[in-house]
C-alpha cells in the first residue's frame, strides 16, 4: 500500500493505532476489518476527533453503536439511505467527493 500511495504530509500518513487516527480527524473510512478497528473505544476516539463522521466501507461496524455514541454513520452498499439532521459530516464527504 505504501509503494502504490505514498506518505506524503498533510495528505496521507500512515498510523499504528485507531487512537492515532482519530486525532484531529474530519472522518474515519474503514477499509479493513481488523479486530482493532472494530470494537475500539468510540468514545474515547469521538473526543479525539475534530469532526466525528465514520464511513465504512466493509459494513464491519454496529450503525446504531455509533449513531448512539455520537457519530454520523455512513456505510457503503447497504442499501439504506440515512442521513442524520446534522449537515456537516454530508457536506464533508461531498468535499471529500465519497458521495
């Protein structure tokens, strides 16, 4: 992964931890399903994140955890189309050009 993209400061870098991720993050994109990234302490990593929007992209994570622990929730594939009162997070992720 790292020959095809590249660390690149302010653009992408690479962590060890879900903790790492989180911190100062606009959103988290799950891309894999490794046992860390499933079950982390989403509290803990809500306060550490500047804007607290998660997209999973292997529908791995529990939707209604999430939304309850204060996330916006967007999975990829479901079929269910559900987009939360608040704008931010969607606004976010039409910046990002992920919708």
């Amino acid at each position: 992964m790292r020959r095809v993209f590249p660390e690149e400061s302010g653009r992408v870098d690479y962590c060890g931890s879900a903790s790492e991720v989180a911190e100062g993050a606009h959103a988290i994109l799950l891309v894999t399903e490794c046992d860390e990234f499933g079950s982390p302490d989403w509290a803990k990593l809500r306060e550490a994140m500047e804007v607290p929007v998660v997209v999973d992209g292997r529908n791995f994570l529990d939707a209604a955890s999430l939304r309850e622990a204060g996330f916006e929730y967007f999975s990829v594939g479901r079929g269910e189309a559900t987009v939360s009162a608040r704008s931010d997070g969607l606004e976010l992720l039409r910046n990002a050009s992920l919708l």
